[in-house]
C-alpha cells in the first residue's frame, strides 16, 4: 500500500480514528480513497492485537520446561599451540593477525584470526568431516574439506561449538581462558 | 539482539533439539514461553494452573518433537495444545464435562466445540506473537510509545509523556509515525494477507 502524497496530511487523523478518537477531516477523507480504509482496517487489527495482554512465565517455570531435556556438558577444546607472540590477552586485542590450534580428542581444529575494519573475519579448519559448526549467532556453513569462515565485530563473540551426534566440543574465544597467553609455536 | 524467529532458523533449533542438544531445547522454551504461559493467563487461569499448562505444553512438544513437520506451524501447535490444556483444566476443576447451554450436546458435538475454542483461542495467541515479533523490528522509542498507549493498561497522555520524557503535543504526531512502522513490519510478515 504505497500513500499517495494528498493523503499523507491525513495520517495522523487517521491514527486518531484507528484509536478510537475522532477526526472529522480524516472520516470524510476515508470515506473516499480506498487506500486509506485499508490503512485504517490495517492500523485497527494492530491496536486491536496490541491490547491483547502478554503474560511471562516465571523464570522457575522456565527453567523446569527447560530441564525437562537432560543437558550434555561441552567439552572444552585444550589450546595446542598459538602465533600470539606476547603473552596476555592485550596480544590478541591489538594483533592484526593470528593463529590458534585448538585439539579435542582426535581432533585438532585451527583458528585464523584477522582484523577488518569493522572486526574480525575468523577462518576455521577442522581435521574431521561431519562437525556441525555453532557460531555465536547461527551455525556456520562447513565445507568439503572441513574449513569453515565467519565475521564478529569483537573478538570476545568468536567462541563456536561443535556438534556431532551427543558430542559438543566447545571452541573459546582468543580472550577466554588465557588463551591468548599460550606460548608461541 | 531479539530471537531469530524465521522458519528456517526454528527448524535449526528444532533439528538440534531433535539430536538431544538441550541448548537449543532451552532455547525453544524461552523462544516461546510467552506464548504458551499468556494463553492460560488471559483466560482467566491462577498463575499455578497457568504454570501446568506451561509444563504439560512443553512436555507435549518435548515428546512430540519428531512431529512438527512443518516449522512455520510450531507456534501454532503450541498455542493449540497450551488451549486444550486449558479447556480440559477448567473442565475439570469445574467437575463437569458439560455447561448449562451444552446440555443435550452429543459428544461429538462437544468435541466440536472444544476444538472451535481451542482454534479461536490460538489464533489470538499467534497473532499476539506476530505483533511482538514485528514490535522488535521497530525502534526502543516506538516500541514503548505504543505499548504505553496501546496495553491492556492504555494510560493517559500526560503519564506517557512524563515516562518517555516527551512533550504532550508531540505524542500525536509520533504516535502515526510509530504505528505506520510497526504496520509496515506487519505488513512485511504478511500479517494483513489473512483476512
């Protein structure tokens, strides 16, 4: 529904109307485009839904929902070696690029870091297929051959998990855990 | 940043609750805990009956997780089984199966008729949720404008202005700007297309 320019004078009149007040010069208005009686139709259903109360449940309510599924604890990947030339997490903050490896188990997963202007652009690379890659927002597309590619705006939101059947193996970000602490490889 | 709640992403946490991750259970819980827990409120029902419809809700969707083929239906599947919950609660609390007005109604009939209320009741909840979602597509400012204005509570022009610090006279004005964005989003989700 595109305004025409004649009608858009009316737009408050026409919120008056749709909140039950009145407005003569909108109701004639109304009474003659179609556009705007669609309008006030549409802006009516919307204050009609608004006044519908919304109710929370409290959060122990939540929190036995939410136990009703057993919850598996990550493993945390060990940090196996690190390009961080300076200890400290000040190292990864300023660097402009690094790299980590991580390792679980068999697998051994390496993290590239590089500055953009507007963050970090984070390339990952696992030594196994079948993971599924959890970033901070969304999961992450996997390729072929294990390498996978993300964005953050600060490095503090570059934790990922990965998931393979009952298994969660948790990825921390260079600024957790000491991480950037690690001595050079 | 507000729960994606695009069919896509509800069948991502849907297909991880289904492998066992109980982060993305937890997840669907809060997602939707709004949802399930008003529909017992606004019907009347005490905050302990409203907190069984809550666990009986979930825990229908926990086992029947496998059956929501569809992801764009779950918050309509919730709201519906959150309403049965309910007319069967106030059933029974009631110690009848039937009102005055249903007397002679055969049970088919009654179960019509359950059914009936049960939709009308969902629907309502659905489209709640249709409109807080697009609420969250909208500035802080707008949000809380129209839902000062617009709540349950609807309060008066001079204490919307003392809360948000904003002249009397321009409520009016930022009022049609606020509710043209928010219909706008609507209109983006397709809110309108099912009259």
């Amino acid at each position: 529904m595109n305004m025409k320019k004649a009608c858009e004078q009316y737009c408050e009149g026409i919120a008056d109307l749709a909140s039950g007040l009145s407005n003569a010069g909108a109701e004639i208005h109304v009474a003659e485009c179609a556009d705007c009686f669609a309008l006030l139709g549409h802006l009516r259903q919307t204050i009609e839904v608004l006044g519908v109360a919304e109710f929370h449940a409290p959060i122990d309510v939540v929190r036995r929902a939410q136990g009703l599924m057993p919850s598996r604890q990550p493993i945390l990947a060990r940090l196996a070696a690190s390009t961080l030339q300076a200890a400290g997490v000040r190292a990864a903050q300023s660097a402009e690029a690094f790299q980590l490896r991580f390792e679980s188990g068999d697998l051994s997963i390496r993290m590239m870091y590089d500055r953009e202007p507007d963050g970090w652009t984070i390339l990952g690379r696992l030594s196994e297929v079948g993971w599924e890659v959890l970033g901070p927002l969304e999961p992450i597309e996997v390729a072929k051959d294990g390498s996978f590619q993300f964005k953050v705006s600060d490095l503090a939101d570059s934790a990922i998990d990965l998931l393979r059947g009952e298994t969660i193996i948790h990825i921390p970000s260079p600024l957790e855990d000491g991480n950037a602490a690690a001595s050079d490889h | 940043m507000p729960p994606n709640d695009s069919p896509a992403a509800i069948e991502r946490t849907l297909e991880r609750a289904r492998s066992g991750d109980s982060r993305a259970w937890s997840a669907l819980v809060e997602q939707f805990e709004s949802l399930v827990y008003s529909i017992p409120r606004r019907m009347g029902l005490s905050s302990d009956d409203a907190s069984d419809v809550f666990q009986s809700t979930f825990l229908a969707l926990y086992r029947h997780l496998d059956r929501i083929d569809n992801p764009a239906t779950l918050p309509k599947w919730l709201s519906v089984t959150a309403s049965r919950e309910c007319l069967r609660l106030i059933r029974t609390s009631a110690k009848t199966t039937q009102l005055p007005e249903k007397e002679g109604w055969t049970l088919d009939e009654l179960i019509a008729d359950e059914d009936a209320s049960a939709e009308e009741i969902s629907l309502i909840a659905v489209r709640r949720l249709e409109v807080s979602q697009a609420l969250l597509q909208i500035n802080e400012r707008c949000r809380n404008l129209l839902m000062l204005l617009y709540s349950e509570e609807g309060k008066e022009y001079r204490e919307i202005a003392d809360e948000l610090s904003m002249p009397i006279g321009a409520i009016g004005p930022t009022r049609a700007r606020c509710l043209e964005k928010l219909r706008s989003a609507l209109q983006k989700a397709k809110f309108f297309d099912r009259d």
